[in-house]
C-alpha cells in the first residue's frame, strides 16, 4: 500500500462527487430528509422516540451502501480501474482510497442525520448525544465497506440492487427494528448476532435509554469496526480489473 496513491485515488473519487449535484444530495440530505418523514408521521405519539436511533442507523446505513457499490462497480464497466491497476497502483491502494473517500462522506453524512434528528426532530437521548453520532457515523462507515464488497461480484448495477435482499434486508429484519432481537424465535436471535447491523442497532439503543455503560457501547463499535475492515479486505481481495 503507498498512502500517496490511496490518498489520490480518495481525492478523485471525492472531486467527482462534488461535481454530481444529485449524489450529494443523496448522501448528504437524503437520509436527513426520511428521519425527518419518519418522525412527521408519528408526530404526538412516542413511536418515534422508540423506532428512533434505529432509523438513524437504518437509513444512512442503506444510502452509503448503494452508492458506494454502484460507484465502485462502474469503475470497473468503464475500464477505469483496468486503466488505473496498469499503473502502480495496487489493489489495495484503489479500495482504501474508496473507503477513505465513501468514510469521510459517510462521516458527514452521519453527522448531518444525527443533528437532524436530535435537535430538529426531536429525538431524545438519555445517554451521551456525541455517543450516539459516534455509533451512526460507523454504522454509516460499514454501509460503504459492505458496498465495496458487494460491487466486487457485481457486473451491472441492477445486479448491485439484487444484493441488497442478500445483505441488507436480513440485518433490517433480524436488527432490532421491528422487534427487539431478545424476542426473535429461537435461532434467530443467534443468527442475528453475526448482522452488523444488530450491533448498531443495540448501541443507538443503549446509548438513547441509556441503559448500558460506555464500555459496552465501546465494544459494539468495536464489532461494527471489525466487521467493516474484513469488508475491505475481502473487497480488495476479490475486486476484478474489469467487468465483462
């Protein structure tokens, strides 16, 4: 890995972004915007306080997954990252600088949803709030290490679509959101605890009732950290010059 190059290839990635209006609109605003529907329709009642720090990992979660897989995947359809794997650049040194680059937009992203949905929305949290952005800008982080790992088995976008019921919708619906995970049938529950998502989830959660220490909110950030870092090193390891 040469840092000169990841640092380059994040630097063009994000110089490309800021040039598409509709994607930064996309990663910046548009999880902000669904909070805030979320919490419209439940207005006078106290499900949004309930469903809260869950939308707020759901919803970035989701966003920085689609876009960094269909960015990464049409590197690869257009013959740009045959172009740039023909120069000294590595492997390794393409997928950190995506991450790099999708990491400092999740970041921002994170932080845009976070301070929506506490001081504009609502939302209360009994817990430390900085705690709680810390968690939404990892989960946010794995979004995009999921991404990269998916669009390295990907050949056209609809493709990348098609993973999401594989990756995505089984950690919605085992996650906690609907139901909380200690009450899933037997199994489930289990299954559940190898989902990145659960343990965002359970760390919003923890962090909004304040139910648990810092420690153990450490540790799931922990668990979402080691699970977004095997994402990029299985990405790396799986990534293709081109799609044929």
């Amino acid at each position: 890995m040469n840092p000169t190059r990841t640092l380059a290839t994040a630097g063009r990635v994000l110089t490309q972004i800021r040039h598409d209006p509709r994607t930064v609109v996309l990663l910046l605003v548009v999880p902000a915007l669904l909070i805030g529907l979320v919490a419209w329709i439940f207005t006078d009642t106290p499900v949004f306080q309930t469903i809260g720090p869950a939308i707020l990992a759901l919803f970035p979660f989701i966003v920085m997954f689609l876009v960094t897989s269909i960015t990464t995947l049409r590197e690869r359809r257009t013959g740009t990252l045959e172009r740039l794997l023909s120069m000294p650049l590595g492997r390794s040194d393409f997928i950190l600088g995506y991450t790099l680059a999708f990491g400092v937009l999740a970041v921002v992203q994170a932080l845009i949803a976070s301070g929506y949905a506490l001081w504009v929305c609502g939302l209360d949290v009994a817990g430390d709030p900085w705690l709680l952005v810390a968690v939404a800008v990892t989960d946010a982080v794995l979004g995009s290490t999921l991404g990269l790992f998916a669009s390295a088995f990907a050949r056209t976008e609809f493709q990348v679509v098609q993973f999401m019921p594989l990756l995505v919708f089984p950690q919605i619906l085992l996650g906690g959101i609907f139901l909380p995970r200690d009450q899933l049938p037997a199994g489930l529950q289990e299954l559940s605890d190898w989902l990145p998502l659960s343990h965002a989830v359970d760390a919003l959660n923890a962090v909004a009732t304040d139910s648990h220490d810092a420690a153990y909110v450490g540790g799931q950030l922990l668990i979402i950290g080691a699970f977004a870092v095997a994402a990029v090193v299985f990405g790396a390891l799986t990534l293709q010059r081109r799609t044929t």
